[in-house]
C-alpha cells in the first residue's frame, strides 16, 4: 500500500497538484506549457465535458470526432513536468481507494506542443519540428532509475565527453516510436536539447555575465553520426525520459519561434503555435 504522504488526494479524491480524478483523464494526453494554451487545443473539440484547474495546471477533457482528448498546462521545465508525469502515471496506474498498483497497467499517449528556438542555421523559423530525442541539462533524472537502450546510451556517452570540461551531465531519452510515426511521419525530426532555465542555461544574457558565454555556438558545433542539436527548450526530455520510465509513449512537438543563431524572434508566434496546435489534431 502507497502511504498517505506519498501519494497526496485531495478531500474529493482527486490527486493533490492535478486536482483530478482517474475517470477525468483521457488515454491520449496534449500538454502545453503555458495554460492559456488548453483552451486555445480544446476550441477545436466538439464537446468539452470537463474543466479544472489548480495553481498552473489547468485541464481540459472532451471529445474530437469519438475521440476523447485530455489536454493540461504543464508550467514552465522539467520540475513542473516531475509532478504532471508522476500524477498522470497515477491516474492511469494506481487504484486510488486501496492506493495500491494496478494489476493490469495502462500506457498513455502523450504530446507536448511546445515552443522552442532553433540553434541552425537551417532550422528555420515557422517550423513544426519533432523531437526524435530529448536531451536533459537539468538535474531530474539523478533522482530515478531510468532504463535506457543502447543507442540513448551511446550518445549520452559521447555528451558526457564533449561537455565533461563544463561538468554538464546530460541525460538522453527517446520519444515513443508509435507516435513518432503517426504524428510525425513527414516533419523535420531533431535532437533538441532541455535546459534547466530561461536565460543563461540557454546562454540568455541581459544584464548576467554567464559562466559559458559561447553556449549556442557549443551547442552547435556538436555532431555525433548523424545527431546535431537542432532546438533548445526546457521540458521535452524530462517527459521523455519518464514517460518511457513508467511505459507510456510521449512525443515533443516544437513551435520554432526564434533563431538563437541570428537573434530573430517570430513576428506571428501565435500562428506558428495553432499551426502546430492543429496538425497534432488532425493527426492524433
């Protein structure tokens, strides 16, 4: 039995950040960072049958076609993603009145539809782009037991070698073949890189003196076979690398607003983000 302090309910039943309850969620999940967002996805639905929200995390659950959707603001990086992961694995996999795992386990359909800057040159602006890799800067996966296959093993081997003089310790997590395929079939597919921040962990200066001053320019130097970085954002490979933990399929699909390699921000970053917003649901 899972203890009270581990898995925290709320008085309805509902778990503590989420405010959800196991018959909320759907079995395909759209997340979105800023909670604006869900109810620029959940317009598209034909019928809303649920909304709820706590602190950032705001959910949406109805029908497109006899599609049933879920889609959730997940706040800004990996530390938010820590606690919208575990609480959707949650509602999917543990009996909440015996709070005990379930015998039989359910593996959930999860796309991110993000945001994100480009680090090349030919990673134009306007680009729906999948991340076939997410790559994590930030220090969440020190604290579980992933389980990662050979080829995410070797490149987190050669990572670990090209920025072992900076102490940088990444992690590397693949998305989910199944949707990959499916959602992603004909999009630009890239390596894209998770920082632990906004402005300097993305080498970001306004008024800091940042302790790797050439960081684009490192990040895009990089080459391993036929693997560069090609975006930079703050929560695909935590969702990757748990997700594949906890055996559910996630995808990141990245919005490219900004070229960080000419310094140019999207003059329309609205219309980059429903572009990208309805290409999942057609797809999904």
């Amino acid at each position: 039995m899972i203890n009270e302090s581990e898995l925290i309910l709320n008085a309805d039943g509902s778990i503590y950040h989420l405010n959800l309850l196991p018959e909320d969620l759907a079995s395909t999940v759209i997340t979105v960072g800023d909670p604006d967002r869900v109810a620029k996805v959940s317009k598209h639905f034909d019928r809303i049958e649920l909304k709820k929200g706590k602190r950032e995390f705001i959910t949406h659950t109805g029908y497109l076609g006899n599609k049933r959707l879920t889609v959730i603001s997940t706040g800004i990086g990996t530390d938010n993603i820590d606690i919208v992961l575990n609480e959707l694995d949650a509602l999917a996999n543990i009996d909440f009145a015996n709070r005990t795992v379930k015998s039989t386990l359910s593996s959930l359909d999860i796309v991110r539809i993000g945001t994100s800057g480009a680090v090349q040159q030919d990673v134009e602006m306007g680009t729906i782009l999948a991340s076939a890799y997410g790559i994590g800067l930030d220090a969440l996966m020190n604290y579980y037991q992933g389980s990662y296959d050979g080829e995410e093993q070797a490149l987190q081997a050669e990572l670990a070698e090209y920025f072992s003089a900076l102490n940088l310790k990444p992690y590397v997590a693949k998305a989910g073949a199944s949707l990959l395929d499916r959602i992603a079939f004909d999009l630009p597919k890239g390596v894209t890189l998770t920082a632990p921040g906004f402005y300097a962990p993305q080498g970001r200066t306004v008024r800091s003196t940042n302790t790797i001053p050439n960081f684009i320019d490192l990040i895009k130097s990089f080459q391993y076979k036929d693997q560069r970085f090609t975006n930079l954002e703050m929560e695909t490979a935590g969702i990757y690398a748990l997700a594949n933990m906890f055996g559910h399929q996630a995808l990141s699909i990245n919005a490219i607003l900004a070229s960080r390699v000419d310094g140019r921000f999207s003059s329309a970053p609205e219309e980059v983000v429903d572009k990208a917003i309805q290409l999942v649901l057609e797809r999904i």
